[in-house]
C-alpha cells in the first residue's frame, strides 16, 4: 500500500493570521493538490504573522515533527519589511534548491512584469521539500504548474513517499522510468 504523503500547507500572512481577511492562498494549494496528486495525502495547513521566527518555527515543526515530505508557503516573498519568507526558509533548509525560484520566477514574467520582485525560493530540511510561493492566489497554479513535474522524482531522492501525478493535469518526470501504456 502506498503511504499516505503529509503536505504542509503554510500562509505567511499578517491579515490573514489576524482573521482580518479571509486566508485564499492555504486553499488554493490544497485544491491544487486535490487535483493533480492520485496518490493518497493528506494537508497539514497552518496560517501564521510574517515574522522571521515563527516562520521557521513553522517549517521546522513540518518538516521534523509532522513528517511533511513536501511543504508549500504562500506569502511574504517580496521586498516589503514584513517580507521575510525567503529569509525564513534559508534559515532551517540544509540544501538550498535554487532552480525552483528560478523557474517560477521565469513563467511568472509571461504573467506579470512585477514577478521579478518575488524573491521566492526553496531547500531541502531532512526529508521535506520547501518550496516558496507568492501571496497572489492565482500565482500558486501559475508558479506549481511549472515546478511540479519534478517534484514527485525530488521526493523520490529525498526517500519520501511515493506521489503520482494525474497526467491530464501534470505529467511527472522520473529519469529512467518507463511512460505508461
Ligand atoms: N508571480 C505570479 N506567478 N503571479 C503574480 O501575480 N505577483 C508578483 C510576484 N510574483 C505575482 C508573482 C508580485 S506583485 C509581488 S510583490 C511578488 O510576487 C511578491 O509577492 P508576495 O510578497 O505576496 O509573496
């Protein structure tokens, strides 16, 4: 039976973790989720103030003691004082992954000529990926719709579970598998 992947699901955002507004970005990536992995996981969402420390807190706390494989933020990737998720991540990931904030840097520029000011990244903690996004809800498919083909096989390396991909909505690239009849 394949194991059930935990995804950690985390808003930075004052407003939001305040209750001002209503938090858009931690349900966006969950019904991302919901409709491109078929194989069995479940959310571990967390919605927290921009501040360095209980950001790090946060991830730690995914990565070690919820066992995510894969933690997704939203928020606080830009140039503004209260923006501090990149900081943040560099502060508890052992490997940066710079090709992710690369990556969704470039398709975001077709999008927006402001994607240069997300300063978004992503690493690797133990065995969990972190990967950072902006704040727009509507930048999350647009950046995790280029990133997420090599994430199921980056999960693989890092000896987490198994995540399929449904193929009408992202195909997953494993070197040296074989494609699907
Ligand atoms: N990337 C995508 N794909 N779509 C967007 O709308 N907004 C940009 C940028 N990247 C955007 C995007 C803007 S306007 C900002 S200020 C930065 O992300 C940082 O956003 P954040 O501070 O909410 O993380």
């Amino acid at each position: 039976m394949t194991a059930t992947a935990r995804i950690g699901i985390v808003t930075v955002s004052d407003r939001a973790s305040a209750g001002i507004y209503t938090d858009e970005g931690g349900p966006a990536i969950d019904a991302y989720f919901r409709k491109v992995l078929t194989s069995p996981w479940e959310a571990v969402a967390r919605v927290i103030p921009d501040d360095r420390a209980v950001i790090a807190q946060t991830l730690r706390d995914l990565a070690d003691t919820e066992g995510c494989c894969l933690i997704v933020t939203t928020g606080g990737t830009g140039p503004a004082p209260r923006d501090v998720t990149p900081e943040a991540t560099e502060d508890v990931i052992e490997k940066p992954m710079p090709g992710f904030g690369e990556l969704m840097r470039q398709v975001s520029l077709a999008k927006v000529p402001t994607a240069i000011l997300s300063r978004q990244t992503a690493g690797i903690r133990g065995k969990s990926l972190i990967v950072n996004l902006p704040g727009r809800p509507r930048a999350i498919a647009e950046c995790l719709d280029a990133v997420m083909p090599a994430i199921p096989y980056c999960i693989d390396l890092i000896e987490g579970p198994w995540l399929e991909t449904d193929p009408a909505a992202i195909a997953a690239f494993r070197p040296g598998a074989k494609p699907k009849a």
